[in-house]
C-alpha cells in the first residue's frame, strides 16, 4: 500500500475524470492521498474533497506563489479552517525564488505567519522551496527555536516536499525531525556514471523520514512524461526508490506509508 503525500485534486486538470483517478489509485495500492492547497479558495476546495472521499485529507495554507493574497484575515480564516477534522497540515508554504509571483519580504512574512499558525495548532507543515534554501532553512530553524515544544514528542513537524536539497540537506532536516518527500524527477534517469541528486538523495537517507508523491498534476514520472500525472503513479516512484535501495517496492510501500502516518496522524 501506497500513501500520495502530495495531490492536487482540485485543478482543474482533474475535473472531468476525478472519480475515475480515485479509482485508479485504489487500483494500484494507494490507500491515502493529502491534498494541500495553494491559497484560501483551494483550501477550502480541498476540504471539500476530503469530505467527499474517505481516502483524501487536505491541508490548507498559502503557496508561496499567492503569498501577496495571504493578507491577515486571509491567514485567520486559514487557521480556522485547520481545525476540521481531515485537515492534517498547514501547506503548502514556503519560499519559491525562481519565479517570485510574490514579492520575496512578503514570501517571508506569510511563512513565518503561518508556521505560528501550525504551533498554535500542533499542527506540521508542508514545506515548499525552490532557489530559497538558505532562508527557508533559516527561518524554520528560528520557528524552531522559538517554539521547541512545538508538535508532541516524537512527531515529525513537517515535510520538506519535493525535496530540493542534497543528502548533506537532507541529513539536516532530518535532524530537526523532518521529512523529505520524493517525487517523479527520480525517476529520469541519471547520466554514466553519476546519479542524478535527487537518486544520490535516495540511496544516502534513510527510510526512517522519506515520504513519496506525484505532486499531480505536475512532475510527472517515467514513462508517462509529458501527460498529466496522477496518484496512481506514485507506485512508479516506489518502484525506482526500491531499485535505488537494493529492496522490495513492498518494503518502500510499507516505509513510506509508516512515515506519511506519523507525520500527518493518519489511520
């Protein structure tokens, strides 16, 4: 059994066959999928989702894309969302500097508000970032410092999803009792000789915090490149991790799905 740890169920990519998608994940093992949403609008759509389908839980919060939208009634009525009962993380948020659709002091601000409101929550977080590792991990250490006692002892207080670092990265996260998430890119391909990173990723961290998702309807794995994902691949990212690892797709299904679990309180 599979978990998707990252869905986007509510573009509109999926309007015209969502039951039929659904289906094909249980088809291929998938037991759950966590939708996270992007800004208010789309928080709300993927409660609505969870509530439809017993199979998806939704997280809510401000991309780092719509961070100029995250005004404070905004990230009020994103805190009041997360106290539904299928909503199991603020995210997806974060720092994306490659196209800074918000400006980046603004990206800033909405995520260190919003990390405050996954404290007050007890809740963990969806971390996207992308050309902003330094000050993402910068301000999740100082959420850190400031809040040690922030999720219960044990639980992990976040993901870093599509995780865009090296295992040295990696290892760090980790450290703070993160996780890293994996998706299709590792299944590309790598040149002679050379893996690509996020393979090195793969074959240098432990089991113990590494999640997998298709991030549908993007990223889209071997052989399918090109076309719209869906959860039902997320069995093709399992597949290539356990070659990677030397182990059974059963043994990374089962790995996996305990870490997506742990982090997210699921069934």
């Amino acid at each position: 059994m599979f978990i998707d740890s990252h869905a986007h169920l509510f573009f509109k990519d999926f309007a015209a066959d969502l039951p039929d998608v659904i289906k094909r994940a249980q088809d291929a093992g998938v037991e759950a999928i966590v939708c996270p949403g992007t800004d208010l609008e789309t928080s709300r759509k993927a409660i609505a989702l969870a509530e439809e389908y017993e199979m998806v839980y939704a997280c809510v919060g401000f991309h780092p894309h719509d961070a100029s939208k995250g005004d404070a009634p905004s990230l009020k009525a994103i805190e009041r969302l997360s106290e539904h009962p299928k909503v199991v993380a603020i995210g997806e948020i974060g720092l994306d500097y490659h196209y800074n659709l918000s400006p980046p002091e603004r990206q800033k601000e909405v995520f260190g508000e919003q990390i405050r409101i996954a404290q007050r929550r007890s809740l963990p977080i969806v971390i996207h970032s992308r050309e902003a590792e330094g000050d993402t991990m910068r301000i999740v250490e100082e959420a850190l410092a400031a809040s040690p006692g922030w999720r219960p002892a044990g639980a992990p207080r976040g993901v870093f999803h599509c995780f865009p670092g090296d295992a040295a990265l990696a290892n760090r996260v980790i450290g703070w009792n993160f996780c890293i998430s994996i998706p299709g890119p590792v299944t590309f391909g790598s040149k002679p000789g050379r893996l690509n990173q996020m393979a090195e990723v793969v074959k240098k961290t432990s089991f113990d915090h590494m999640l997998i998702e298709t991030d549908s309807p993007y990223l889209t794995p071997a052989p399918h490149r090109g076309k719209r994902n869906e959860p039902a691949y997320v069995r093709l990212i399992a597949g290539v991790i356990a070659g990677l690892k030397g182990c059974t797709i059963e043994e990374v299904g089962a790995s996996t799905t305990s870490a997506a679990r742990a982090l997210f309180g699921l069934p």
